[in-house]
C-alpha cells in the first residue's frame, strides 16, 4: 500500500524542469493506422501511406530463435511474457515521455509501479548528458519508403542524436539487437533527408526490471553501414510483399490462353 508521501512523489514525476526545448526543426504531423488491406501497422503522411520500419524489420527478421524459445516455454507462457514485457514497456515510454515534456504522470497500477522506476533509472543516467531536445514520439518519414515514431531527437554531449528506449526482460548482448540498431538508422536516415539534418549518433537506453541500465551507442561509419543494412531489409521487405501480392491475387481466365 502507497502512503501519501509515495503518492506525493508519483505526481512530481514529470513536474521537475524536465529537459530544454529547441524548436530548431519544424516537425511534421503523422497518424499511425491499421492498413484495412493488409492488417499491418502503417503510418499515413500526406496522404501517402507508408509501412512502419518495425513492421519491415518484423516482417524481415530471422524467427528461428523466437521458434525455439516459444517451445521451450510453452506459446501460452510466451504470450503472457511478451504481454507483460509490452505493458511495461508502454508504461516506461509513458514516464519518459512525460519527464522530457515536463508535465505530470500517474501510475499505480502493478505494471506502472514496476516502470517507474526503470524509468527513472534512465533519467538519471542515459539523459543527463542531453542538453536538449528537438522532439518527442516524433514521426518520422521516408517520402515514399517507410515511416516510425522514434523516442527522442535531441542534442546529446553536442551531437544530434537519435535515441530509442528499451526495457529489457534481462541484459542484452550486442548481437542480440541488431534491429535496434536498424531502427536507429532507419530513423537517422528519414530525419536527415526531411529536415535537412546531420544525425550524428544513436543512443539505445535500456532498462531491465531490477534495475540494470546498459547503453549502446553508434556513430560515424558504424551508423553508415547500419543505415546499408536497413536499406537490404527494406528491399527483402518489398520483395515478400510482391511474392505475398502475386499469391493473393486472383487468376483471370486470359493468364489461362497465354
């Protein structure tokens, strides 16, 4: 049971100064939606739809590892996992998101109390060398190729930096993530060609529920060739989606006499 002090420190979340504001850039409005044709998450700017780039990296990923795990555990102990790793994950985004904005957020249900603090772990040590922000859950655009919402644009130890935060069940390994490192590059690459930028660096924040932080960075020739890998996972993207779109479609009665 909380008592009015925990209550009390649960409201000034949020209500410290938070972080600096730059309007250096003039963002775009997006709206992610569900794509009615395809049931997958797309994002609609300008009137154009665009796929999402976790949607190109699900879509593209290697499931062997996920497959093995989901048989050792079981598919209903792998959905509740993932369940609760996703509301937790929501939840911390939540808290961050409201830190940088500098407004005031409440949670007390289980999952809330559990994302608090891995939020303020984060706070603590991945944004205090941020001197200030450009943008947050921002969407972001490639005109015709993909689009996503990153975390947190920003200036970070003097560099423009792209940032995802991570909540993690246990420590990661650098091969384990090299998706967050395509999400990064993906996002990078949309920010510099709209708005004329030059992102210098990606910063990836994670948080495991007992508190570990671990960060990982990339920048100069490694964020460059993570950008080549993500443009390889977005041809191999549109490639399923033809081979998807000529087995869906429908035979006319002339392919019969060609």
């Amino acid at each position: 049971m909380m008592n009015d002090e925990d209550i009390k420190e649960y409201h000034n979340i949020g209500q410290k100064p938070g972080l600096k504001k730059s309007n250096k850039y003039n963002y775009m409005q997006g709206k992610q939606i569900t794509d009615p044709d395809t049931g997958k998450r797309v994002y609609e700017i300008n009137n154009y739809r665009l796929p999402s780039v976790t949607t190109i990296l699900g879509a593209t990923k290697n499931q062997d590892f996920i497959k093995k795990w989901k048989a050792k555990v079981g598919e209903a102990e792998a959905d509740r996992i993932k369940n609760v790793s996703s509301a937790r994950g929501t939840c911390m985004h939540k808290f961050l998101e409201h830190y940088v904005l500098g407004t005031g957020c409440v949670d007390l249900t289980s999952i809330g109390q559990e994302a608090r603090p891995m939020a303020d772990k984060i706070i603590e040590i991945g944004l205090a060398p941020v001197e200030e922000y450009y943008a947050s859950e921002v969407t972001l655009h490639y005109p015709g190729l993909y689009a996503g919402q990153t975390d947190l644009i920003c200036s970070h130890n003097g560099m423009e930096t792209v940032v995802d935060f991570k909540q993690a069940n246990r420590p990661k390994r650098e091969e384990w993530i090299e998706d967050y490192y395509m999400q990064i590059a993906a996002y990078a690459m949309a920010h510099d060609y709209v708005y004329g930028s030059k992102i210098e660096q990606g910063v990836i924040m994670v948080c495991t529920p007992d508190l570990y932080y671990q960060e990982f960075k990339v920048q100069g020739a490694e964020l460059k060739a993570w950008k080549h890998k993500f443009l390889k996972r977005l041809d191999m993207f549109h490639e399923l989606q033809h081979d998807e779109k000529e087995r869906t479609t429908p035979m006319k009665a002339e392919d019969f006499t060609k």
